[in-house]
C-alpha cells in the first residue's frame, strides 16, 4: 500500500502538452479518441485530458506496480467505466498489434516525485535506503550489484558516459577500495563516500546528483528503452495523430530529437516534428518546480 503523503506529483509543463494535444482533440469535433500514456506515474496528465475530453478513452503503462496500485485505487471511476485501462510493464512493451491505433501519446520520461522521495525504492542520496533504483523492483540489477560488482574502469566509462561526470576517478578509485571491507548496500554509504572525496559544502547540488543519475539511467537502461520504442510508438500513432515526449536531461533530449528527423527523412516520411524549437517551462513553473527546470517537450505529428 502506498502512504497518500507519497502520492503528490507535480506534473510538468501541463498547460504546453494540452495546446499541443488540442488540434487533434478539436479536429474530431466530439467523437471518440484513443489516448496512450506510456508512463503514467500519479495520472497528471491523464487526469487532465480525461477530466477535460469526455470523449477520451485512455490506456497507461507504468513499470512500477506502487504507480499502477495508486492508479487502480485512485483512478476507479474511469477504470470501471471503460475510459481506462491501466497496464503495469514497460512502454518498450507496447505492440500496436495487441493494442491498436492512438489519437494521442506521452511518454513522460524519468522518476516522479514519490519514487524519488521513497527511501526504500534508493533512488535519492538524501533519504536512507537501499541501493536499489529499480523502477520494476520485481526484476534486473539493482544499483548496488553495479557499484559492487564492475570494475573500476566499467564505473569510470558509467559515470562519464551517463553521468557526464568528466573526471569520477578519485570516487571510483575510493568504491572499490572502500567495498573489499563491506559491499555498498544503501544510498546513504554511497551518498557518503561521495560527499568525503568530492567535497561538500551544502551549497549548490549535491556532489552525488550525477553519479546517481547514472545508475538509475543504467539500471533501467533508460536511453535505450527511449531509442528503441519511439519508432513502435510512432506507428502506434494514427493518420495525424500526435506523441508528446518529455524529457529531463540533454542525452534524452538528443535521442528523441535526432529519431524526430530520422522519422521525417525522405526516406522514411512518417511524418514531422509539430515544434521546430524545443519548448521548455515558463519561468513562472520553474520557479515553483524544480523538476520543471530541466524539461523538456517534443511533439512528432504522423501523416
Ligand atoms: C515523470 S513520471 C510521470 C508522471 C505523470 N505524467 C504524472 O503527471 O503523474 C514517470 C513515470 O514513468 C514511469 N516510467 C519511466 N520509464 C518507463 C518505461 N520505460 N515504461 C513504463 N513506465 C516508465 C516511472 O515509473 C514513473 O512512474
């Protein structure tokens, strides 16, 4: 069961997803329009169109079961309608053969606030826990098997790569020095050795912020899942239909944005990219919102 206190999300640039939703909405002038929504988390966005579009039927996926719980507790008026059905796996799982055509998509990518703020799910260096990071806690490798078990060169490429950490050697060097006495179990002894070697003085972000951002992307394989499910999901879309995408850091930001110009290549001509220009959060959000600050959102229109 999940504690209410944990269930709040501040859903992200709201207002910009529901004007790029808005053309498809008003173009069927009231009959009936499939929405998928590839990460439902705490159902914000969902809400919205739902609240807004009586006649919006929606399908959501979320990886994690404690999303897809507070979804069927929370959401059970439209689920015992038949305008939701909630689905717990991954978007990569989504198969236009079993699930059909949508009017409209978001794929609303990373961790929502109360997975965040859960210490028990590990992936915040400043609420104890255990090193885990899995957002489908029922399988794969927890954060902990990483920093235990690969080598110190395969912890630098991580950190460099994922975490764009250019010089992780010193916290490197000191993990696998520091795990021969006792393996690293729980976020706060890595959040720790972190804060020892690196410095830290409380201003500014907090030396772990990069290196837990590359485990999690590691554990969830999260760029690769986004690389390899946009072209499902764009052939997911219907003639016009749309798929919003949302990110929170530049290497997501470049996937979605170079597969948006493969997929309007002559070669393939799926269809375009609705905003040329990114579109990012007003200052009024991201000063209310720090998740807000990072954002941001992609839509591809099919032809
Ligand atoms: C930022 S939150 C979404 C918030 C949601 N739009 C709202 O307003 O409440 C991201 C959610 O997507 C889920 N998620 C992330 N990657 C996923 C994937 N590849 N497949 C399914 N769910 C995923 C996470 O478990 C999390 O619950």
């Amino acid at each position: 069961m999940i504690p209410d206190s944990h269930s709040l999300h501040q859903p992200v640039l709201m207002n910009e997803f529901l004007q790029m939703m808005s053309p498809v909405i008003e173009a069927h002038d009231g009959k009936t329009l499939r929405y998928f929504d590839g990460t439902f988390g705490r159902g914000g966005h969902l809400k919205a169109l739902l609240e807004r579009h009586s006649n919006i039927n929606a399908l959501a996926f979320d990886q994690d079961p404690e999303a897809i719980e507070y979804g069927q507790k929370n959401f059970s008026t439209w689920l015992d309608q038949g305008r939701l059905e909630l689905f717990q796996g991954n978007f990569s799982q989504f198969d236009v053969e079993r699930w059909g055509h949508f009017d409209l998509m978001l794929l609303d990518l990373g961790v929502s606030s109360p997975q965040l703020d859960q210490g028990h799910r590990g992936f915040s260096f400043y609420h104890e826990g255990p090193l885990d990071m899995r957002m489908d806690n029922s399988q794969g490798i927890t954060a902990a098997e990483i920093i235990n078990a690969y080598s110190e060169d395969e912890l630098n490429a991580l950190f460099q790569e994922l975490g764009e950490i250019s010089r992780p050697y010193r916290v490197t060097r000191a993990i696998v020095h520091d795990r021969k006495e006792k393996p690293f179990l729980n976020t706060r002894d890595l959040a720790g050795l972190i804060e020892r070697v690196e410095g830290w003085h409380r201003k500014g972000h907090h030396p772990a912020t990069q290196y837990f951002l590359a485990l999690r992307l590691s554990v969830n394989a999260e760029l690769d899942v986004v690389e390899n499910s946009l072209e499902k999901l764009v052939h997911g879309l219907k003639s016009k239909g749309r798929l919003a995408v949302l990110t929170f850091h530049s290497l997501e930001d470049r996937i979605v944005k170079n597969k948006f110009k493969e997929f309007a290549e002559e070669t393939k001509d799926w269809g375009s990219a609705v905003n040329k220009k990114v579109i990012q959060a007003p200052w009024s959000e991201a000063s209310e919102n720090p998740r807000a600050r990072s954002a941001k959102l992609r839509v591809f229109e099919r032809k």
